[in-house]
C-alpha cells in the first residue's frame, strides 16, 4: 500500500490492522483544526510514499470517536505503531524532540521521531 489510508469510519479500522498482519502500521491520530497535525502531514505523506512496505493509517478521533477512545487517544497528532494487531510504540507530538525505541535497540536521538520509523521495517 502506497499512500496514507484515511480510516473513515470505527468498524474499518481493525480490519486494516489486521491486513497489515505483520509489517508495521503506523496510525496517525488527527483531527480538523489541529495546528500541530497540520504541520506533521507532509513529512508523514513523504514517508508512506517512500516506505510501501509500511502500512499508513490516519483516523480523525471526531469522525472515529469510538476508535480514538479504544485507543486511549488524549491529544493530536498521536502516532501508534502496530504489528500483528499489537501496538509495539506510541508518539504524541510534532516536534523534533526525539524518541527512543528501546525495545527495539535503538538508541535515543536529537531526530524527528519520524525520521526513527524505518528501524522498524
């Protein structure tokens, strides 16, 4: 799958986990109006496009309240990773502050969280 898939409704959003079986998902939690998520789009476009063998999700928590709240969603843009269905990580943010993915080996770096997703592949 190339590109970001927009979940538009809560009963459409396991069924692409599920799809994405074992390669990684990466769920971006958004919603209208939110400064922040505008920012962060084009970087995560650019990078659906660049890494096809990742799955890239976008759920509006307004448009998939139930989805949002299963989820534990308190603010936007909040990014989930999954594999086989399980959520292995989670970012909440926009800024380059940096994220460490210690279950994973990665050590923690002065980079854009985004930058940091294809050490999952």
């Amino acid at each position: 799958m190339v590109g970001v898939k927009v979940i538009g409704s809560d009963p459409d959003f396991q069924p692409e986990l599920a799809a994405a079986g074992s390669r990684l998902a990466v769920v971006k939690f958004t919603m209208a109006g939110c400064r922040p998520c505008v920012t962060i789009a084009p970087a995560f476009n650019m990078l659906s496009n660049k890494y096809p063998q990742v799955v890239f999700l976008e759920v509006d928590v307004h448009v998939c309240q139930a989805t949002a709240a299963a989820n534990n969603i308190s603010a936007t843009p909040t990014f989930l990773f999954f594999r086989n269905r399980v959520r292995v990580d989670q970012y909440q943010g926009a800024d380059a502050a940096g994220k460490a993915f210690p279950h994973c080996g990665i050590p923690t770096v002065n980079e854009t969280p985004l930058a940091l997703w294809w050490h999952f592949l």
